[in-house]
C-alpha cells in the first residue's frame, strides 16, 4: 500500500508526506521545531521532548526545551535544540 | 499574531495544569484543543487557551489524570463582564464624555490676531465690540453668531478691512488693518511724494495729487511720483507706490581659513579698575599664550546717585589654538551665500519682499570663492518732500495757465 502511495505520488507530481500522511518535522537553526502530523506527546521535560511520529518516535534533546504551541495537528518545541533523532519501532534510531 | 487577536477578542485564560503534562498535552492535543504560552512552573506548565475552549478542558484533563486552575482572564468578554458589573463606572465615563464635550464648547480665552499692527486703544475698541456682541471667554460656542460679531466689528470701526472669527475653544479674531498711507511729516503743508531709490513702479495708487509715473516706468531716487497739486490748489500729495527694487552685496570666503579653535582650558581673574589702571584682586593673571578674551563688568555699588571711581571686571581667558581649516568648494560656496545673504537682508527696509535672489560667481579660479547677489524687492519707495519756493512756484504758475 505504501509502495502504491509512493508510485502514485511520484506520477502525479504531490508531495508525498501529503499523500502518505507522513509526518514533517522542520528544524529552524537550533532554536525552534515544527512538527505536523504528531501522534501525542510522550515526554516534556527541559532536556528532552519526546513525541509520537507517523514513523516513530522523535526524541528532541538539548536546553530550556518547551512545548510552547501545541494543537491537534501540529506542536511547535523552542529552546537550545542539541539533537533530534527519529526512534523506530524497536528502539533503533 | 491573528491567534493571539482572535483569542483576546474572543476570551483567553490561562491555567495551572498539575500532573503528568505529556499526558495533558497529549490528551488536549487529541481532542482538538489549541494550547499556547506553554511554561513550566515547577513540575507543574502553565497554559493559555481560548474561552471557547474551557469547557472541553475538564474532559482533557480527567482523561490525562491531571488537574487544573485559573490563574488569569483576560480579552473583551472579561473586560465587558467587568464593566457591566460597575454601573457607576459606566456612569462617570458618560459624565467625563459630557463634560469634555461640553467644555469643548465654551470659549476659554479671547485672542486677536493682527497681521498688521494695531494700536492698543484699537485692539481694544475691537475687542470691547466683539464683547458686546457675546464674543467673550466663558459663553457657549453654539450661542455666538460670528458673522453678526464680525459685520459689527468692521461697521462700527473705520481702520479694519477684514474680520473674521474663528469658533473654538481658543477663540482668535483675525482682524486686518486698512492700510493707510503716510499723512506726511509736514501735516498739510505741500509737498510731493518721491522716490526714495531706484526701481520699476510696479503699482501707483493716489489719495491726494497727481501721478507724474505710470506702472512700468524706471525712476530714479528722488524722482517726483506724485506731485502736490489737485484740484486747483497745492496739497501734500498721499499715495502708496510699489516698485520692484533691486539690492546687491558682495561676500567671499577662503578655501583655506585661519581660525582659532577653544580648547576649553580657561582662567578667570577678578580686576579691580580705576583711573591709575586695573589691580588683580583674584584669580589667574592674564596669561602670554594665546588665549581669547571675554570681560564682564561686574555692578559695583548699585544704587548710589554719583557713579562709581572704580570698576570690577571679571575676565575670563579661554585657551584657544589656531587651527588651519579647510573648506570645500560646496562648503565655502554656501557659506559665502549665506554671508552675502546678511549683508543684502541689512540694506532692506523692513516692508521689503523678496521677489528673487540671483547669485553670481566671481573669479573661479582662486583660492578665495567670491559671490556676489542681487535681490530683486517689492517694496513702497514714497517719501514725502516739502516743496521748495521754486516748485511751488511752477505748480502755482501751471495752475494760472489755461488749459490747454
């Protein structure tokens, strides 16, 4: 299903996060994250926000983090962003 | 921003969430409940959401095992909620609208405004007409009839030619004097208006005699423009003459210039002057470098009839180095300009207008930038001048003549 998504989103020239309802995490310098498409959030402490992605988990590390907008569609984190790592099913990164 | 607008025009609060707030926000999150301002306040976040949106918390919050409290509200519902629950301050808000209103209609002060100069005892007259016409500081705006003032005004005086009143607060009253020409310095003597320089009459208007220059002639100073005969008899001519008049002056500034700079190094010395010299009692003595020098005579036995056998003078010396300044082209250029500018501005009389100025370089190849100015003026350039036996005598002959 997914490999059909993609094919059909390729031949009919769409953004495929659109199509396949994948989420989109967008890194601005080292101080603010937008993600659209979150799942919940799992963890929201100074060091670390952790939320739930279409693809898995999406571990922030760093300073001074904070949910500072959060809706159903969309969450946006400031502070001094360290790291961001995608966690898969599984636990492997 | 447009959330932020919306979410004060609609009612925002914000609360105190106590409890897991992953699970807070995950919960509010799943539901569709916008959270923003999010802080953390201890182990505890404090959140901002919409007024609209209050209700679904507590649903958020029994799902998240989380509990919540107001700390504040604000936006327009709360605003209004507040007002309308102090009527009194609804009242003293209307009271202060009338009261603003109302004083904006009455009048506070009485002005006159005279592009030409009045008298004291005519300002007065027009004033104390304006007054027994209702034009006074304290009544009503909406009860004065202006125009009825302003016909009273202008009939009841005979040296204005133009009012008007103006309806505010400030009350002006524009008020013009009739120009009157010069009745002459020698009363009813006879005698001609002259020319009192150079110039093109632009505009010749007789009250007595007769105009010896029409408009577009050249005349030169002294030339006769009104002569002292009309009617059959010889009068002291009256008339106004406006001429254009042309002034020049000549300025020049160096390109480089020896100036002295302060240095703001200063001494000051208190002297003691009399007929045998002047005596240092305090301070510096002057010194031999090169300082500038300011003086200040200080009142010494203020009060006595007889003048005082001796002075004290306080003299500052401020340090000054000499310093070669150069100039631009552009600079000195203006700087003659403006030195040109004062030199002609102090040969104008004081009823002269400028018409033009018309700037002129001279030997552009030296060090120095010379300009030279022309001014062109209106101006009134009649003088009276008592006539002589001899023209007196000619005016009495031409009037014996026949005419034709």
């Amino acid at each position: 299903m997914g490999e059909l998504l993609n094919r059909l989103s390729r031949a009919a020239d769409l953004p495929e996060e659109i199509l396949a309802r994948l989420s989109q995490v967008v890194l601005l310098g080292d101080a603010i994250l937008t993600a659209e498409g979150h799942l919940g959030v799992l963890r929201c402490e100074p060091q670390q926000v952790v939320f739930r992605s279409r693809s898995g988990l999406v571990q922030i590390s760093g300073e001074g983090l904070c949910i500072c907008r959060i809706d159903e569609q969309e969450l946006e984190v400031r502070g001094q962003i360290a790291q961001v790592e995608l966690l898969r099913e599984g636990g492997n990164s | 921003m447009a959330l932020r607008l919306q979410a004060l025009v609609q009612g925002e609060v914000r609360i105190r969430v106590t409890g897991d707030r992953a699970a807070f926000l995950s919960a509010a999150a799943e539901r569709g409940l916008p959270l923003y301002d999010i802080a953390y306040l201890g182990e505890d976040i404090t959140v901002t959401l919409a007024l609209k949106d209050v209700r679904r918390l507590k649903a958020v919050c029994h799902a998240a095992h989380c509990r919540f409290r107001p700390l504040h509200r604000r936006g327009w519902p709360f605003l209004m909620r507040h007002i309308v629950r102090r009527p009194l301050l609804i009242i003293g808000a209307l009271l202060f609208c009338c009261a603003l209103t109302l004083l904006s209609g009455i009048v506070m002060s009485v002005q006159l405004a005279m592009p030409r100069p009045l008298t004291p005892e005519q300002q007065l007259q027009v004033l104390q007409i304006a007054e027994e016409q209702g034009i006074r500081a304290g009544q009503p705006l909406w009860s004065m009839d202006a125009e009825a003032a302003e016909y009273a005004i202008l009939t009841q005086t005979d040296f204005l030619t133009f009012v008007e009143i103006e309806k505010r607060p400030q009350l002006v009253i524009t008020a013009v004097a009739r120009r009157e020409a010069d009745a002459g310095p020698n009363g009813l003597l006879p005698s001609d208006v002259v020319a009192e320089r150079s110039g093109v009459i632009e505009e010749i208007l007789v009250l007595k005699g007769t105009a010896a220059v029409q408009p577009g002639d050249v005349v030169a100073a002294g030339d006769v423009l009104i002569r002292g005969l009309g009617g059959g008899e010889l009068v002291a001519a009256q008339g106004l003459i406006s001429a254009a008049c042309w002034y020049e002056s000549y300025a020049e500034w160096p390109l480089l210039a020896i100036e002295h700079l302060p240095l703001g190094k200063a001494r000051a010395g208190l002297y003691l002057q009399d007929k045998n010299g002047s005596r240092l009692l305090l301070g510096a003595p002057a010194p031999a470098q090169l300082y500038s020098l300011s003086s200040r005579s200080l009142p010494f036995a203020a009060g006595r009839k007889s003048g005082s056998p001796v002075e004290l003078i306080y003299q500052v010396y401020t340090k000054a180095d000499t310093v070669l300044r150069s100039y631009t082209e552009t600079e000195a250029v203006e700087l003659a300009a403006l030195a040109a500018e004062e030199a002609a501005l102090a040969q104008l009389p004081a009823d002269a207008a400028i018409i033009s100025r018309s700037y002129r370089r001279l030997d552009e190849a030296e060090s120095i930038i010379r300009l030279h100015l022309q001014l062109q003026t209106r101006q009134n350039i009649g003088v009276y001048r008592q006539l002589d036996n001899a023209t007196a005598e000619a005016y009495r002959q031409e009037l014996l003549l026949p005419p034709g």
